[in-house]
C-alpha cells in the first residue's frame, strides 16, 4: 500500500496538473478545429490511419473501468487521474470521427458500423499492479504522443489542415498524461527505487500498444500504418524508453544491476526448492 507521503505527494501532483490542464489546455473538437480547412482530397492512407487511431481510442470504456480497478486501493489522486484522462481521450475519439464524417472519408453510417464493430473485442489491463500500469502509461502516452506528431506532419504535407489540428490537440494531451504518469513513477521510486527499477524492465520488455490484435481488421492495417510511421522496437527504444530513463533519473546500468541481482535470486530460490524435493523425509 502507498505511504501517506505518497499519497500526498500526489494530491498535490495532480491538483497542479489539473489546474493546468483547466487554465491553459482544454479545448473543444466542435469549435478549436479548422474544419473549414479540411483537404478532401487526402490520401485514403491518412483517413484509414485515423479510423485505426479513433479504433485504439475506442475501448474507452475498458481503459476507464480497468485503470479504476487497479488504481481502487492505490489513491485518490490516481482514481482522480483516470476519470480526467479519459474526458481528454473522449475528445481525440470525437476530433477523429469528427474528422472522418467531415472530410468525407466515412459516412456516419460506417462509423455506426465501427463503434459497434469495435465493442465484440474487451481491452484488458496488461499488467495488473497500479506501479506496473503506471510505467505502461508513461511508455504508451509517449509512443501516441510521437504517432501523433508524424501524423500532423504528413496532414500537414497533404494541406489537411483540420486533420493536422486534430493531431495536434491530441499529442498535446498525449503528452501531458505521460508527464503527470512521469511524476508518478518519480514518486513510486522514491517509495521503493529497486523493485520500481524492476517494473520498468519488465514493462518494458512487454510493451506493445493497446490496439493491438483488437481494431477490427488490425493485421490488414498494420502495413499502411507501418508506412505512416508506427512505432517499431528500434524508434521505441530511441524515442520514447531511453528518454524517459533519462527524465526518470534512472540509469541503464541501475537496470542491468536490478535484473541481475533478480535472477540470481531467483535461481538461488530454484537450487533450494529442487533441494528440498530430493531431500528424504525425517524419521
């Protein structure tokens, strides 16, 4: 369980990133895009790369009820995180369909068809402890913040200016919920540097994107949006795991340190379990 300190320290965290957020970064997908600036001749790469993403954002409903439930016994300030990332994650849902309708890609009939297709498949947490999940934030809200800049840059290339504000809006919020996850992680490695060294290894070598094996159709989009700049192993490491290590202070060798020290342990717990089971009975 989290300290008082902890918790604490949080509740100010994110009274702060919540003050912020209401001062300086809210804004409005019917009125804060340019949808008079729509381009309807951008390729149909760059529509079906936005109905991917609004797919991935559309398991809105199991990113909410699963981050609760591994957030219940965690804090306040965690459970109050969830509930306001997801009011920001439903508005780059409703920017990108928006977009879709607007710009003539997809009829509302089609995103009808979409949502409904989307909701056969359940997201489910990848990991199951408030730390672990945490780290996954951190990963995951900077991997979506980088999609979504090379995404404003290709809208940008094509003239679709609605479509590059949309992208833009949303990396924006993207990036700001890996900086508040970012503070967290701090905040967990205060509390217990080694065993959060170990999550973020872990987390780490089993990352992979939320929307993965759940949009409908994911193994035929997945070449367009390889294209269009989806993050591969390489550009994780490079853009997104070892900058954060940098900005969490924590340095690659701690790792190396961390897993080492685990494993022997682990085979050290092995040698004396075999030794046990080959052990006779006392009289």
């Amino acid at each position: 369980m989290p300290s008082d300190q902890f918790r604490e320290k949080l509740h100010r965290e994110f009274l702060d990133f919540f003050d912020n957020a209401e001062q300086n970064r809210r804004w409005n997908p019917l009125r804060d895009i340019p949808w008079e600036r729509v381009n309807p001749e951008t390729p149909e790469s760059l529509a079906l790369c936005a109905e991917t993403f609004l797919g991935v954002e559309g398991f809105l409903p199991d990113y909410i009820s699963g981050g609760l439930q591994v957030f219940r016994n965690a804090s306040v300030a965690q459970r109050w995180f969830v509930a306001n990332w997801g009011y920001e994650e439903l508005k780059h849902s409703m920017a990108l369909q928006l977009y879709l309708i607007r710009s003539g890609k997809r009829t509302e009939e089609q995103m009808a068809d979409y949502q409904a297709e989307l909701m056969k498949e359940r997201w489910e947490p990848p990991f199951s402890t408030a730390r672990r999940i945490t780290i996954y934030g951190v990963f995951q809200e900077m991997a979506t913040f980088v999609i979504y800049l090379r995404q404003e840059k290709a809208a940008k290339k094509v003239g679709d200016e609605a479509l590059a504000a949309v992208y833009r809006m949303n990396a924006r919020d993207e990036v700001a919920h890996a900086r508040f996850y970012e503070l967290v992680v701090r905040a967990y490695l205060e509390e217990d540097r080694d065993n959060t060294i170990a999550d973020i290894a872990y987390v780490a070598a089993n990352f992979k994107m939320p929307g993965v094996g759940i949009v409908p159709d994911y193994d035929a989009r997945i070449a367009v949006m390889r294209d269009a700049g989806q993050i591969d192993r390489d550009l994780f490491l490079q853009k997104i795991y070892l900058p954060t290590l940098r900005r969490l202070g924590v340095e690659r060798s701690e790792i190396t340190r961390v897993i080492s020290e685990q494993r022997k342990a682990e085979r050290a717990a092995r040698r004396s379990a075999e030794m046990m089971s080959r052990a006779e009975p006392a009289e």
